[in-house]
C-alpha cells in the first residue's frame, strides 16, 4: 500500500524533509492509515528556524495595521474553508465533523481578536512622572517563536497561538503533533494566499526531536506548548534552562459539583456534552462528577439513561454523537483503565467496553463509560483517562467537594450547577482552579479574555490568548524621556535619580 506523505511548511513553501524517519496517520473511524508524515529532522527544523529568523526584521517592521489586514484576509479564507478544515480535523482524529467545525470557529476568534493588533499593541504613557519628565512604554515582537501542539484539537489549539504572535510581529514555527498535521500545514496555505511574507510562519509535523531542536536553538525565544502535564513540565524545564520564555499548558481532571439545588435535567444535558463529546478527548471535558448531599441516586440515573442513548460511529456521518478514540494504544489504555475502576471497586454502570461499529470493526471505538461510587484512592480518579470515561463521587456537602477540587494536582477547568447565587459566589472565590464555570460545563474564555489553568495544568506565567497572550509575545521597554531648557543643562549629581 502506498500513501502519500506530507511535506513540511518552510519558507512559504511546500518543502520535502530530509529526514528518514515517517508516522502513519490512521483514520481512527476505519483503522486505516490515510497518509504519512514526515519526523522532521535536525536539519528540517534549523531550515525553518533560518527561515523565521532571515523573515523577522521586515515582519517586525511591518506596521501593526498592515499585520492586521493580512489576517482579516486570511479570517476571511479560514471561513471559506472552515468545513474543509473540519473535515480533516474529523478525518485524523475522529471527532465528528459538528465538532471539528465549531472548534474552527473557536480558532476563528482568536484571529479575530488578533486583527486589533494595531490597538493590542499600544503601550502606556504618563506625562510629567517627573518635573519636565514623560514616560512611555512599548510593547516589541520577541523574535522567532515556536509553537507544539497536541492530538486533540489539530486546527484550534495552533490558533490559540500563532495569530496572536504574529500579529504582536514576531515570526513563528508550528510543530503539530505527528497524529493530525493537515490543518496545520492547510493553514500555511490560507496565510500564504492572505498576503503573509513567506518565512513568517512555518509548519515542522515531528516528535521528541523536532521538539528538543526547537527547545536548545538559541535563535528561538519563546516556546508555547499545550499537550500532556509530564511533558509540558519537561518543555518549562528544557526550554527555561535554554533562557526562553515558555508557557506550557498541560493535563486536567475537570470536576463539576452538583449541588442537590440544581436543576438536574438540565444538568445532566450539559454533562452529558461535557463528558463524551469529543469522546473525551478535551482539556476542558468534565470527567468527575462530584455529587453533593443526597443528589447522587438522581443524577447518575439521569446521566446513566442519556449515555446509553448515545449513537457511536465515525465522526463524519449524520446522527452520530460521538466517534472514536485517536489510536488503538489509546483506546487500549482506556479500556485499562476501565478495567482496574471494576478491580478497585467502583460501581461500573455503563461500560463502554466492546462496542461494535457495524461496518467499522477495525475503528478505535470505545463506547460512553459511566462509573458511580468512585473514590479518590482509585486510579480513574487520581489519573487523566482523556477518553469517554465519566466518574462519579459521593460527598456530604460544599466543604468537601471543594476540598477535593483543590487537593487535585489538576486545575484546568471547573464547574458547579447549582441555584444558589450564595454557593456559586463562594465556588467562584475559593476553588483554585484556572478556569470556572457557573452552571456552564466546559467554561473555556472566549478569544479576548485568556485560556489556562494553574497548578499542573499550566508551568508557567502567562497563560493563551487575550491580553496575556499579547504580554507572553511582547516585550515591554519603557522610555524616560526629558528635553531640557538650556538653563537646566548643568546639574549633574551621583545620587540616585529621583523624579517629581
Ligand atoms: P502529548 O503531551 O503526548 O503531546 C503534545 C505534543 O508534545 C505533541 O506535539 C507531541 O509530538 C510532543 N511530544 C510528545 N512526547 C514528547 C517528548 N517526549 N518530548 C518532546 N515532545 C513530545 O499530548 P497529546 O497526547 O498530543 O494530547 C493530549 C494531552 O494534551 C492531554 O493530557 C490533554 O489534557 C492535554 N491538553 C491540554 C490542553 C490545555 O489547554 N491545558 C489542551 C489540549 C490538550
């Protein structure tokens, strides 16, 4: 059998790698590998780090303006493209294409947000901080940047970063991950026909040493990575140490507390959505189910009826809810985990184990899981399962869901369903978690405030997108500036400048 492989993205152009090395990507709905890809090599990556770097001084110096109408041209051909897109999302990771799309829309905001560039990137200025004396700030591009991104959301992930540093005038490497690179490397494409100078963006697709030639080279300054809690700690140290700047997004066990005043029809809907969509795969996907006070019979029975509603099949056809797993090791290691919550325990009540796909034996399907009676000893509490896997707890009150919340290493996203503005007011204070949701399950920020948790979930200061995404790609000078009258020339003192 003889597939195509993909080029990388360097200098504006479809560049063939020299490297030896190539993945497979698999239709996770058939099994079926679709095409390959290429591992960059060393070499792959310093070309593309030359390119970035030769293309930054006129990018630099390319008004923020004119930065800005590239990219309302190339918004403008993303949703041209937006079902194209979807459907290569859908097609290397499964998800189906209802969702792939509306995680493009959700990159397309970040664009969007990155078109105000030339307002985003207006300093401060105060007059008269000293007698005679002005002061201003600017915000300046860092220089070459480079972006890694994970499996789970091969279009939307990237846009969380590469708009943002492009329009703050920094250029910019993408190394997605090696499972789903076509929209990555279809983007390169769309920026190019927007007008963007080649060299500007480029797209690497490779693995661990893609990765550790962008973490060393001294020519790239900052790095933005998002994928699993070990690695984006390896990423902050390695490229740290490397004297970069470095925002890594890492893994989550998102819980939402249902309180026994909550409306639990409408609860259950949302956690439904919030658990199995994307068949799990998500970042920001409710996998704990922390039930408070007498509500746990009621709402795991609700839940328990909604997901063996559920209709499993490939992403890309009508009616279904959910597609497959992104590999078969994946879907193995779900299935495991599966396994040890019956050997720990806890109360198995929808097992997705062995479901069939009729005319797709060969996909990586798991089907919804539903477990009740958890504790916080098992192993499908104290890991990341990142499947369709939901697990519920038992608590007598507020204190303790909350205790459970922050004693988690995890705090990427939370949420609390409830009808109590007393409850939802004292959630919002004292969980210690990044990203909240108030009777709103999967509580990502829209493109204008900025996305990432704490603790564990992020190493690092600033977090995606926003104005923090603006700071994480900038930075920032401040200038003193005095124009003195003839007369007051001739002072001159060794003390401490003080102003006023
Ligand atoms: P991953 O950590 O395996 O891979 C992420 C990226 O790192 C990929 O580009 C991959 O090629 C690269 N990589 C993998 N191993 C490496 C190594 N040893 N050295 C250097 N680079 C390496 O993650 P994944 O499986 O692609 O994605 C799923 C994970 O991402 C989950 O843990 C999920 O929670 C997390 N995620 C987090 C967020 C967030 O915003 N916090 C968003 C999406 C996904």
């Amino acid at each position: 059998m003889s597939v195509k492989v993909l080029p990388l993205w360097i200098n504006g152009q479809h560049t063939k790698s020299r490297s030896t090395r190539v993945a497979d990507i698999f239709n996770p709905a058939t099994g079926e590998v679709i095409r390959q890809v290429p591992l960059a090599s060393t070499a792959d990556v310093e070309r593309a780090i030359a390119a970035a770097k030769a293309a930054f001084p006129g990018w630099r110096d390319t008004t923020p303006l004119r930065r800005s109408r590239i990219l309302s041209k190339f918004k403008e051909l993303l949703e041209t493209h937006r079902a194209e897109l979807a459907q290569l999302a859908s097609e290397e990771h499964g998800k189906t294409l209802e969702d792939a799309a509306g995680s493009v829309q959700r990159g397309i905001e970040v664009v969007e947000f990155a078109i105000g560039a030339p307002h985003l990137l207006k300093g401060e200025h105060a007059e008269n901080v000293g007698r005679g004396v002005d002061c201003h700030s600017l915000l300046q591009p860092v220089g070459v940047c480079a972006g890694i991104t994970p499996f789970n959301f091969p279009a939307m992930v990237p846009m969380w970063m590469f708009p943002v540093s492009i329009a703050c005038g920094n250029t910019f490497i993408l190394k997605p991950s090696e499972k789903v690179p076509s929209c990555s490397l279809r983007m390169g494409e769309l920026l190019k026909e927007a007008g963007l100078p080649d060299g500007v963006f480029n797209v690497v697709p490779g693995d661990k040493l893609a990765v550790d030639t962008l973490l060393a080279h001294p020519d790239v300054r900052a790095i933005s990575f998002v994928g699993s809690t070990p690695i984006a700690k390896y990423i902050y140290e390695t490229a740290a140490h490397h004297g970069k700047r470095v925002q890594a997004l890492g893994g989550a066990k998102n819980h939402a507390i249902v309180m026994p005043d909550a409306e639990l029809d409408f609860t259950a809907d949302a956690i439904m959505g919030a658990a199995y969509g994307s068949a799990g795969e998500r970042c920001m996907a409710i996998s704990t189910v922390v039930a408070v006070g007498g509500v746990a019979d009621v709402i795991v029975a609700k839940l328990k009826q909604r997901a063996e509603k559920l209709v499993v099949g490939p992403g890309n056809k009508k009616g279904v809810d959910m597609g497959p797993v992104i590999s078969s090791a994946h879907r193995d290691k779900i299935v495991g985990y599966i396994d040890s919550g019956v050997a720990q325990g806890a109360n198995l009540v929808t097992d997705g184990r062995g479901v069939k796909v009729a005319g797709h034996e060969k996909g990586f399907f798991v089907g919804p899981t539903l477990f009740d009676k958890v504790t916080t000893e098992m192993t499908i509490y104290t890991e990341e399962i990142f499947g369709p896997v939901l697990i519920v707890l038992r608590v007598k009150t507020l204190d303790e869901a909350i205790t459970m919340v922050n004693n988690n290493p995890y705090a990427n996203g939370t949420a609390i369903f409830t009808s109590s503005g007393a409850v939802a007011r004292r959630f919002e204070n004292e969980i210690e978690v990044g990203m909240v949701g108030i009777n709103v399950p999967v509580p990502v920020p829209m493109a204008f405030f900025s996305f990432g948790g704490w603790k564990s979930s992020l190493f690092g200061d600033l977090h995606m997108h926003g104005m923090e995404g603006v700071y994480f790609y900038t930075r920032t000078k401040a200038i003193t500036t005095r124009w003195p009258e003839v007369a007051e020339r001739s002072s001159s003192t060794l003390n401490m400048p003080t102003l006023g």
